[in-house]
C-alpha cells in the first residue's frame, strides 16, 4: 500500500498485514480464503455433522422435522458470521486512500457491529466509534466500517477487537493518532452466569496523538458523546 510524504506511525508498531495481505490472519485464514467450491462443501459437511453431535448431546432427536436440517443451516450460518478470516485487509481498504493534505479530526460513530464471543460462542453487538488525526492521507469513510466488520466477524472477545481496528487503520494511513471505542452488550453475560441483560462493556484503544495529548482525547470522547 502507498505512503504520501514522510509520516512517522502514531502506535506501537505491530505487523498487521502479512504477505498475502490478510490483517492479523489465523491459522486457517488462507485455508478458507482459498478453497475450492468442493472444499467449502466439505468443510460444511463437516461442521454439519458436529453440530448433529451436538444436538444428541444436549438430549435432543436431530432427525425430528424441525431439527433435520438445523445441522446444515447452522453450519452455513457460522461460516457466514465468520466470514472475516477469508478477507484480505488489502481488499477492504482498496484504493481508498487519498493525500488530501488534511489534518484535522475525522470520526465516524456509532457504526453497528456483532461479533462472536470466542469464550462461549454467543453474540456480542453494539457500537463502534472510530477517530483519527490525518497526517495528510485520509481513507474512505465507508473503509472504516468495512474494517471493523472484517474483525467483527470473527471469533473475538472485545478487548482485541478493539485493538486490531486501531492498528489497522494506524498502519494503513500512519495518521497523528487513532481513538477506536466500542460498546456493547454481551450474551454470555445477559443469558447465562450472572444474567444481567441491559450491561454494557466499554473498551478503548488511543494510539498516537490521542493517547499522549488529553485535550485532543477529550475532543474525541465529547464528539462520540461520552465527554464530561
């Protein structure tokens, strides 16, 4: 990816694209991002059968009308919600990227996000809010979505998801700083253990100009609403 300029990169340096343009790829990232119709039909077979085990563990009859083609459909289904280990961060950003010579705040908010709890495989959703400080090249604002759901739909717990869209960002535009927080409401938190539905976990993640200067920080916490 192009760089305009001489820019210095606002975070800790971490390699988030590899080589085949995957941002923080998992084991089998390039397994699914390469396989054939017939290996994606065999993938889901597979997946088909273990959640037939799954259902005869629970006490259940998998070959009952309403459950003969669960197996299948969940299968598809969980493929789908984790469809962002076969995306190529090269893909998602493009050629969004524009010397605009800009230098001021962007912030696009409350941008509508679900992901899977990789500790008990329920749904999280809420908001993610997304801030930088140009050091001239811009990105697309509909990128910012795009990457947030890329890491989104993957097995995540919020606390990395939070960190991995700040560092993409910060490694594809290099700006004067990234401010990335989501809020969201946890399924494993409201349907089981302590059952309280309605609570909502905050993270963070200020790289750059908004981790070492307090007033632009501020600005953006005010911006998304959750200034003082």
């Amino acid at each position: 990816m192009s760089r305009v300029g001489s820019t210095t990169a606002s975070g800790a340096r971490t390699p988030v694209m590899d080589k085949d343009g995957l941002g923080f790829p998992a084991k089998g990232s390039l397994t699914r991002l390469h396989s054939t119709p017939i290996e994606t039909a065999q993938t889901t077979a597979r997946l088909s059968a273990a959640v037939k085990t799954i259902l005869e563990c629970l006490g259940e009859d998998p070959e009952r009308e309403g459950l003969k083609r669960t197996p299948e459909r969940y299968a598809k289904a969980l493929l789908w919600m984790t469809r962002g280990y076969e995306e190529r961060l090269t893909d998602v950003i493009a050629n969004a990227i524009f010397d605009e010579q800009h230098e001021e705040m962007v912030i696009v908010r409350n941008i509508e996000i679900s992901s899977l709890c990789e500790h008990h495989l329920v749904p999280f959703r809420g908001k993610i809010h997304i801030g930088y400080l140009p050091n001239r090249l811009v990105i697309g604002l509909s990128k910012l979505a795009r990457i947030a759901e890329m890491f989104a739909r993957r097995l995540q717990v919020q606390e990395r998801l939070t960190k991995q869209v700040a560092l993409a960002l910060d490694e594809a535009i290099q700006p004067q700083g990234v401010a990335v927080v989501v809020e969201c409401e946890h399924m494993c938190m409201a349907m089981r253990g302590v059952q309280k539905p309605g609570t909502t976990t905050v993270t963070s993640c200020m790289l750059g100009a908004f981790r070492d200067r307090a007033k632009t920080r501020q600005e953006f916490l005010s911006l998304i609403g959750m200034g003082r």
